[in-house]
C-alpha cells in the first residue's frame, strides 16, 4: 500500500488558505520528493517519493470560507476536502479521521494552542503557524503533550529558510565576528489590522511579526536572551475604534552579549510599494551584515500603478507545461521541513529526539514564546506608565529562577514588590 500522510487545515485565511492550500496542492499532485534539495533534505528523496499527501478535511469559522477553500482546492487538484466549520471545528475532524496524521494549524495567533493541544492528545502530529503560542505557559503544555505521544509540533518560522538569511547564518556571520547589536524590522500594511484581521484587539504587531525575527536571531546564534524592555504606542488605529496598538519595540539582551531592536507595527499605509516593509542588520566586532528583504532590486512602475517592488523570493509561480502552475519559495520550504520530519517519525520509526535538527521545533518555539509573553506585559505597564508622566522603567529579567518583571514604581509597596515571578522554570 502506498504510504500516505492525511492532513486536515484549521484556519484558511490570509495565510492557511493561500500559501498552505496551495502547498498541499502541489503535494497532492506531485509529492514532496522534487522539494526536497532546496533545503537540504535530497538524501531522502528516493524514500519519500512514493510517498501520497492528502488534504481531507479543511476548516475555517464559517461555512462560506471553508466551502470557498474546498472548492479552489478541487479546482487546483481534482479532490475536495471535506468542509468543517464553527468555533472549534478541529474536535469534529478528529473525531471524524480517526487516522489523521497532521493538523495543520492556520487560526488567529490567539487560537493555536488549543487545536495543537487536542490534536496532541490524539498522537497527531501538528505544523503550526508562528507564534506556536503567545504564553510560555501554554508552550510547556505543547511541548509535554508532543513528548509524551512522540508527536512533531513544527512551527512554520520561514525567515530561517530565506537564501538571504541562509547565507547570512553559513557564511557572513562568521566573517562579521562577535555580535554586537542589531535591528530587525516588519512593517505591515494598515489593511491587516483594519479589515484583514478581526482579531488584532486580542494581539499587537510585535506578537504578530515579532516572531519571525527572535527565530531568525536564535537560528543564527542559538543564544538565550537574559533582559528585555518594551513600549508600544496607540495612535493611529484609536481614530477608526480599535483599541490595538500600531507599533510596538522591543529591546533584547542575549548572554552572548548581543542587543537586538526589533520594531513592528501595522499601519504601514496602502500606497506603499511593497507587500511589507522588512528587514534587519547586524554589527559585529569585525563587520556588519545588512539584509533588505522589501527592496532586493527588483523594481517597476506603469502608469496608475505607481513604483511597486515584490519578494520574488518567498513564493513564486513556476509554469508547468500543461498549463498549471508550481508553488515554491522559502514561504513553502518551511512547511516542507515539517512534512519530512512528520514523515520520517510515521514511517522509518524515529523519534523526535532523531529529526529536531530538521525542522524549527516547540522547544526551539518555547523561547519566541517566553519573549513574547514578556513583552506584551512589560509594554502594557510602560504604556501606563508613559500615560503618566512616569517614563518607561519597566523590564524583564530571564534566568535559571525563570522570568521576572521589575518595575521600579511597585518599590513603595516594598523591596520584593519590584520583581514579579511571572514564570519559576528556566528558560
């Protein structure tokens, strides 16, 4: 019998029902064997390419978009998954492929932990988006319940598999030395936290986006952070009645003595000419790396269109000759890692201590979490703060007696006042 993974997609929205459909299209079509080389994973090509992908089941929160992903899917493939919806529909799809190998988790950043945890519970293997979770708390959970089943929890955390940045993790970061200090940079279009997302009251643009960047630092260095501050401004979404905030920055010290700026916001206006505005830098002891990924030269205009740039590297259009089109790009090679490391662990018996160099895993997703949930509490008391004519004072400490917000205004209240326990395991 041909060995096949079954794979259910929760959440098809701008992300699920775009760069992931159209991934498990061309899997359904052509398998995975003919992505492999692109990241580094040919070796298995022979034994994963008889290997068969199916999308059985695709759900959203309503009935429209899930019948629309369904019926695109079909047009792209021939088959049509079978359509969930409502406001857990992950439950009814377990319960109804008793034999799923993989959720594939695409819901509001809010809305991971939950599927991931009850697909777990079922010995499903999960590829979430990023950030896995936005609590460290929540992360332990997901990390137990994948050790305990020896289930995979890949997070798409793309960034890393960008040529740009892979040659900036192989090569120049090596020839730059010791790392001093960096900025890394997303800025999203107003249109995301307007009307693309409903759900951005319950986020903000470094929880959204942040994450691609701490990953993309910790791929690089593999270096813990020990500090962090954060401040966070509310001014343009207020006037349309969303209380989120446009910006945040967040500042982080890591204990190989590196400082890194990361600054996100989501307000970008539409007339910009690119789909996001991004990119980071670094400077060590011996040289400095710059990596624009807005503008990498490709660039036109015509008239009405404006200057418009494009990021030919994340996704791309490859035409086949029977008139279709390949789907590829860093944005895929992410899930594809995934995919092997699923693959190897149902089908050549290894455990997941065997493949977590394959992929960017829950344990590696634990520290984008810890920062994440410090940021968001340090951010919110300094925007207080700020609202007070009191500055911004507030930090987090991480360490091996776990995460500590200190906040020099609570040492009225006495000295132990000042440091708050928001997590006692080390990071």
């Amino acid at each position: 019998m041909q060995p096949t993974l079954q794979i259910a997609l929760v959440g098809a929205g701008m992300f699920g029902g775009d760069v992931h459909l159209r991934a498990y299209a061309d899997l359904q079509r052509f398998g995975i064997a003919g992505q492999l080389a692109r990241v580094g994973l040919d070796k298995y090509a022979r034994d994963l390419a008889p290997m068969k992908f199916d999308l059985v089941a695709v759900a959203t929160r309503s009935e429209q978009s899930a019948q629309r992903s369904a019926a695109i899917f079909e047009e792209w493939t021939g088959d049509r998954p079978k359509v969930y919806f409502g406001d857990a529909p992950w439950e009814d799809i377990l319960r109804d492929f008793p034999d799923l190998d993989v959720l594939a988790v695409a819901t509001p950043d809010h809305l991971h932990t939950q599927p991931i945890l009850s697909a777990l519970a079922r010995g499903v293997h999960v590829l979430t988006e990023k950030p896995m979770c936005l609590s460290i708390q929540e992360s332990d959970e997901i990390i137990a319940a994948a050790k305990a089943k020896n289930c995979i929890v890949a997070v798409d955390m793309h960034k890393r598999y960008d040529p740009d940045h892979l040659r900036i993790r192989d090569d120049i970061q090596n020839r730059i030395g010791a790392p001093l200090y960096g900025t890394a940079y997303l800025e999203e279009p107003l249109e995301v936290s307007t009307s693309t997302f409903k759900w951005v009251e319950s986020s903000d643009p470094f929880s959204y986006v942040g994450p691609h960047w701490t990953d993309l630092i910790w791929s690089y260095y593999h270096s813990k952070p020990v500090s962090l501050s954060a401040v966070g401004q509310k001014k343009r979404l207020i006037r349309d009645g969303i209380n989120a905030y446009d910006a945040v920055q967040v500042r982080v010290e890591f204990d190989n003595g590196m400082s890194i700026n990361f600054h996100n916001n989501w307000v970008t206006p539409a007339d910009f000419e690119g789909p996001v505005n991004q990119g980071h830098e670094i400077v060590g002891a011996d040289g400095k790396v710059e990596s624009d990924q807005q503008y990498r030269g490709f660039r036109w205009w015509n008239q009405g269109g404006g200057s418009r740039t494009s990021n030919n590297h994340f996704t791309r259009d490859v035409s086949r000759p029977d008139g279709s089109k390949g789907y590829i790009g860093y944005g895929v090679d992410s899930l594809t890692v995934g995919l092997v490391a699923i693959s190897r662990v149902k089908f050549a018996g290894e455990s997941r201590d065997d493949v977590a160099e394959l992929y960017p895993t829950a344990e590696e997703a634990r520290i984008t979490c810890a920062l994440v949930d410090a940021a968001a509490k340090v951010r919110d008391l300094n925007f207080k703060y700020l609202a007070e004519g009191k500055g911004a004072p507030v930090t987090a400490r991480f360490g091996n007696d776990g995460i500590t917000i200190v906040d020099p205004h609570r040492a009225a209240e006495g000295p132990a006042a000042v440091f708050e326990k928001i997590y006692d395991l080390p990071l």
